[in-house]
C-alpha cells in the first residue's frame, strides 16, 4: 500500500510550484501538455484538476473560462494555492480543495466535465488503490467526460533509479532495484528524494483505463525526443529549425518506443 505520509513529506520540501518553470525540462513538458490540452479540451466545462499541486494548470485553465477545481493530497500545496488565489483574484477557480485521489467524496456524481490526472499515478502502488481512483474519476465525470492524465513509463522510471543510485545510493539498494525492473514499483530506502513511485507500461495505463470504463482517445509522450536535450533544444537560433523540431517533437510523440522511454507521457481518454 501507499505510505500516502511519505508522499506528502516529499512535497513539502520539493518545490512543486516551481517544477514547470524553473528549467527547460519543466518548460517542454509544461508547453506540450498546454497543447494537447487546447487540442482535446472542450470548449467550455467544469475541470477537476486533481493532484494538481499549486494550480500550475488550474490558473490558466480558469483564465481561458473554464470552471476549476484544484485538489491535492498535500496541504502545504494547497496552501500557496489559495494564497495565489487571494491575490490574483482568479474567479473561475472555484475551490482549492485538500483530497486523497482515491476518495473524492466531496464531489457529486458527474459532476465534471474534464479530471485532470496529472499526478496521484506517479505514486499508488497498489492495485486496488489505482483502480479506486479511475472508479473515483469515472464516477465524477459526466457522460463522455473526458480524462487527461500523466504518468512516468515504465523503463523511463526504472532507468532513472539506476541513475539515482550514483547520484543517491542510499535510496537504492539491490533489493529496490530488482523490485522496480520486476514490479514497476519503487520504495525509496531514504527519506528523502522522490517517494512512493510506480512506473507503468503504456499498456498497462490503457488496461487500467479500458478496465474501468474509458475508451482511448490518445497516448503520448510529453518530452518525446527532446527529452534530456531540452536546453539544447531551447538554444536553437534558427527560427525555421525551431519550429520544424517543434512539429517533429509533437508527430513522434505517439510512437510507442518514444512513450516508453523518454520521461513523462500523457493518456488521454473518455467516459464510456
């Protein structure tokens, strides 16, 4: 089972709100999910965005005019959330809200439009805690709602604790390593550093989601080949070039070798 404390620990001291803007990295992944977002979003709508930290997403999805409501496990989050709320007015986002992915009781049945899933997957370990928060997000989606969410692939997650172990090797020993190539799921040895990880193939994401009512709408990643090039990507002059890298990051984006093996990836689907 999830130790749901030691996430939390996690994102009190890691600086979520700033994750998306502080490097290139976090400056692709931010851009290519906006556009997927504009490409899929409906026009108008109520949108859950759930684990959605500091409402990186939520503010400007409530400036374009969407209803939103921001939701994550972690209270300090949801903190400077309401805090940013305060001062920049942001109407549309309706509620900042402290919730556990798999119980949101405090939401009505088909009560979105959109969930926003950008995330609570990273971290469930267990089966049945990943399958009571898709029943969770299919319960408040109304008919045709539509899912978006992110998760680290399988052999992405599991080559980075390989990484890790030089750079931190007291969170990986044998034995958590030989879990995450086996299982996918990773324990930190440490208190510190990224908890509670579960790295799923893109197979086992469209399953999950096919299992508890949802139909596929797209699968991609959301680095594609700029992934661990992302400032030499961002250094190009030639304007031309750019945006010619632009169109190829997005159209290989799909291919299923790019999905699997170049950091985060985005399952987009709907309510059946």
């Amino acid at each position: 089972m999830t130790n749901f404390d030691r996430v939390k620990m996690y994102y009190q001291n890691f600086d979520e709100n700033g994750r998306l803007c502080r490097d290139n990295s976090g400056r692709l992944e931010y851009e290519m999910t906006m556009k997927k977002l504009e490409k899929h979003l409906p026009a108008t709508g109520k949108i859950l965005d759930l684990g959605g930290a500091t409402g990186v997403y939520a503010f400007p999805l409530a400036e374009k005019g969407y209803q939103v409501y921001l939701a994550d496990l972690s209270e300090r989050l949801i903190d400077i959330a309401r805090e940013k709320k305060a001062q920049s007015g942001a109407d549309n986002l309706i509620a900042c809200d402290v919730v556990n992915a798999i119980d949101l009781s405090i939401y009505d049945n088909e009560m979105f439009d959109v969930v926003l899933l950008f995330g609570p997957l990273y971290h469930l370990l267990d089966d049945t805690e990943r399958a009571k928060c898709i029943e969770e997000v299919h319960r408040v989606l109304k008919k045709h709602g539509m899912v978006f969410a992110s998760f680290i692939p399988y052999l992405s997650g599991s080559i980075a604790i390989v990484d890790r172990y030089f750079y931190a090797p007291d969170q990986v020993s044998i034995d958590n390593l030989r879990e995450v190539f086996s299982s996918g799921r990773f324990n930190n040895n440490a208190l510190y550093g990224f908890q509670e990880g579960y790295y799923p193939t893109s197979d086992e994401i469209i399953g999950l989601f096919d299992d508890h009512g949802f139909s596929k709408v797209n699968l991609s990643s959301i680095r594609s080949f700029a992934y661990e090039k992302e400032d030499w990507m961002y250094s190009i002059q030639d304007t031309d070039m750019f945006n010619e890298m632009l169109h190829l990051l997005d159209e290989a984006s799909e291919r299923k070798e790019i999905i699997e093996t170049c950091g985060h990836a985005m399952y987009i689907g709907k309510k059946r």
